[in-house]
C-alpha cells in the first residue's frame, strides 16, 4: 500500500494537490540503483518541487485551519 495511502487511512490528511507518484529505478537490480542512487537528478528534483508545494500550501492554508 503506497505511504500516502496508509497516511490517510490512520487518520492524517494529505492533500491530493501534495501527492506526486513516479518510479525510479525501473528495471534496474537493487544494487545498481543503490550505487547509482545519488546521480539521480530526476528523485531529488522531484523532492525539491513536492517540498516548495508543501509550504507554498501551509503559507496558502495558515490562515484557513486555525481553531
């Protein structure tokens, strides 16, 4: 079960505009992708943009949730 899923289904909310599936290292044995795994520019792209839409999304909602 992906991690977000489960995130949800123990009650933590994970906004669907902050999800974001890809596949790295398809088709590749887990040795090569672990050696290779810091040349990866794709992955940390990727990490880079779903942490600025995280906080791009809490500057947005801050305001919004309070009690």
């Amino acid at each position: 079960m992906p991690y977000v899923m489960q995130l949800k289904y123990s009650g933590v909310y994970v906004p669907n505009e902050l999800i974001e599936a890809f596949y790295i290292n398809e088709g590749v044995n887990y040795n090569l992708a672990n050696k290779n795994f810091n040349k990866e520019k794709e992955f940390f792209d990727r990490a880079n943009s779903l942490l600025e839409n995280l906080l791009t999304y809490l500057e947005e909602n801050k305001f919004k949730n309070k009690i």
